[in-house]
C-alpha cells in the first residue's frame, strides 16, 4: 500500500480535536516547524471558530482508516493560507505531499501561501513538490505562537 493509494481527506469533526491537539503538543514536531504549541484551552477556543468559519478548508489526513494528521486552507490579513501537520509516527512517507496535491485539488482558488522555518527542509519541500516557489525570505519576530526565526514564504500562483 503506498501513500498515493491510501490518504484521504475529510472535513474535521469535533471529534477529531482531541487527537489534534496531542499532535500539535508534540515537542520534537514543534522543534521541526519552529512552533510554540497551543494550551489545551486555547487549542479548543482556536478551533471552534475554525470549525464555525465557512471560509477555512480543514480536513482530516489519513491512511486507510487511520487518522494521521490534519491540513488546512486558512485566510489571513485577505490572503489564503496552507498549514499542515502529520503524526511524527507516519514522516517520511510521502503522506503530507500526497495529502497537500489532494487538497489542491479541492481548493481552486489561487495563489496560495505557506510559510515555514528555513530549517524545516521537508516542509519546504512538500511544498515545492507541489508547485509552490519561495518568493522571500525573511526574520519573523517572536510571537505567542512562534520564537524568532527566518522564515520562507511561499506561494503558488
Ligand atoms: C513537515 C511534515 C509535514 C512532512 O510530512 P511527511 O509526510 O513526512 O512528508 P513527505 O514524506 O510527503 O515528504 C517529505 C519530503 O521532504 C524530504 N525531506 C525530509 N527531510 C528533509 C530535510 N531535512 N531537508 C530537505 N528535504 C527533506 C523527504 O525526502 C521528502 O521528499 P522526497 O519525496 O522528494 O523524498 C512533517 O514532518 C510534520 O508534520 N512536521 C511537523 C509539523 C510541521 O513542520 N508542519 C509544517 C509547518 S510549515
């Protein structure tokens, strides 16, 4: 069985956020993405209104049954973002590449924008694999949700 027969999407459910929210605490995945994780009540206020926003795409990854992860398309200050996220159990499989090409299937609209830390070699290049080009590089200061880092921003256009 290999990713490209096996991930699907669908919509986030409230179900799902439980799980969700374990993989966004998880340390070595935050170190990754160069990300502070959310509390448990902040994750839970986040997402009702994500889950209430009929302008955000959140979708559920997996792998056969198996629930591996999430991915989104996200509007931010009127331009339209991608995030993603996978189960450190399931890297290197191919799954966030074949989970973002099924989502740009489904999310017509374009360009599209996804930053990430420069460190974060195999987030840059899922992205590139799809299309995606670094149009700038620059430092992003500190935030509650990040520590200071460069950051790439991409887009596809
Ligand atoms: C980044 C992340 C989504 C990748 O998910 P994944 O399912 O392992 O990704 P894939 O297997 O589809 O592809 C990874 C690609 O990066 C490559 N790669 C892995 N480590 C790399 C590195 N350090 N530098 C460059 N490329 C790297 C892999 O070889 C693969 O490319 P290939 O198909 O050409 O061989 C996953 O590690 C993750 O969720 N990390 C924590 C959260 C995160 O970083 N989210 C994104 C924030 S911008």
């Amino acid at each position: 069985m290999t990713a490209d027969d096996s991930v699907r999407l669908r919509p986030v459910q409230p179900g799902d956020l439980p799980r969700m929210c374990d993989l966004q605490l998880d340390p070595e995945s935050n170190s990754m993405a160069v990300t502070i994780p959310r509390t448990k009540e902040a994750f839970a206020a986040h997402w009702a209104k994500v889950l209430d926003d009929p302008g955000i795409t959140a979708r559920v990854v997996l792998l056969g049954d198996a629930f591996v992860g999430n991915i989104c398309c996200f509007p931010i200050d009127g331009q339209d973002h991608i995030g993603y996220w996978i189960d450190r159990a399931y890297w290197g499989m191919g799954i966030a590449s074949r989970a973002l090409h099924l989502l740009l299937g489904e999310v017509t609209k374009r360009p599209l924008v996804a930053s990430a830390a420069t460190s974060n070699g195999a987030s840059i290049r899922v992205l590139v694999k799809c299309g995606f080009v670094i149009e700038e590089v620059r430092l992003s200061p500190a935030s509650d949700r990040y520590p200071e880092r460069e950051k790439a921003v991409l887009v596809l256009r």
